[in-house]
C-alpha cells in the first residue's frame, strides 16, 4: 500500500477548525503529530477535500496552509514500519490513558463505591470507543491482522475492569444490605 503524510497549519483564530479537521481526518488517517497526518495514499483526495471545504467555510485573511507528500514507494517495508509504530503509539496512548482515568477515579472517589462505579464505566465505554476506531482505521490501513493481539488485550482488559467494577457494586450492595438488617434487628 502506498502512502502520504498530510502537513497543516490551522491559524490561531480557527481554534474549532482544528478540532473539526481533527474528528473528520482522525476518520481515514492516523495522527502522527499536532497537524501531521499518514493517510493512505488511495484517499489523499478525500483528505484534501476535508480540508479545502472547512477553508472554504471561513473568511479568505486566515487560510489554512497545507500540502500532501507521497512517500517514496520503493521504501515500502520502512513505511510499514512506520504505519505499525504509529498504531502501537495510538494504542498505548489510549491504555495509558485509561490506567490514568482509571486511578484518578479511584483516588476521587475511594468512599462512594456507586459513584466511583459510574465514572469507571464511562472510561471504560470511551476505552472501547477508541478500540472500534482504531480497528475500523487498520482496516482502512490494511494492518488489522498484524494489530489484533493489541486490540485483543486492550479489551480484555477493559473487560476484566468491568467485572472487578461489578464485584466491588456487588460486595457494597451486599455491605449495605447487612448493615440495613444489622441496624433492624437492633430496633
């Protein structure tokens, strides 16, 4: 498969238009840098088209500045490389961060085991979320079979979260409901 990176600069008063080029090109391309894109090279004209309609929507003084480079195919196992580099850097991030949220939510809300439980979930589900993305993007990449182990251990970990989150709900309900009986019998 060939590919090219796709260079941008959005200036500072289009702050949204960042963020939309961002969404939209996260879509069919891997983020690499602040406002660098590998994409590959069969949907080139789709990224630029995402580029030139969010252009088109603002005011002529403030353009975005970009250009798409085709790497040299004759590098193809350097450009594998990079594409397998790339996927194992947005799936670590991703773990880190859900280890991260995961320990802020622990820490926050250590006495509320219901509340801690909600917000532990929420993680969870956008941990998933980021998962569907990047399998639905190595499809567009061609390197699902060489990522699935990662995708494989990834949700089985948010799994394995999910249900230490229903056994820790359930020992609390079961607390709860003892010390509800124990403080009945006493009247």
């Amino acid at each position: 498969m060939e590919y090219g990176i796709l260079v941008y600069d959005v200036p500072l008063t289009r702050r949204s238009v960042y963020n939309k080029l961002r969404t939209r090109l996260g879509r069919i391309s891997v983020q690499m840098t602040w406002s660098v894109y590998l994409t590959p090279y069969g949907l080139r004209d789709r990224a630029l088209g995402i580029l030139k309609e969010l252009d088109e929507d603002e005011d002529k003084k403030d353009r975005l500045m970009y250009k798409y480079i085709k790497f040299d195919p004759s590098e193809q196992e350097a450009l594998d490389t990079l594409v397998n580099d790339e996927f194992e850097k947005m799936l670590r991030k991703a773990k880190d961060n859900l280890h991260q949220k995961l320990g802020e939510a622990e820490m926050e809300y250590e006495d509320d085991t219901t509340e801690k439980a909600g917000v532990m979930r929420g993680h969870l589900s956008k941990a998933m979320k980021k998962v569907k993305e990047a399998r639905r993007l190595a499809a567009v990449f061609e390197v699902t079979d060489l990522m699935e182990a990662r995708f494989q251990a990834l949700e089985a970990l948010v799994e394995a979260r999910r249900e230490r989150i229903k056994e820790e709900l359930q020992k609390d309900r079961e607390a709860r409901e003892a010390a509800a009986q124990a403080s009945a019998e006493e009247v």
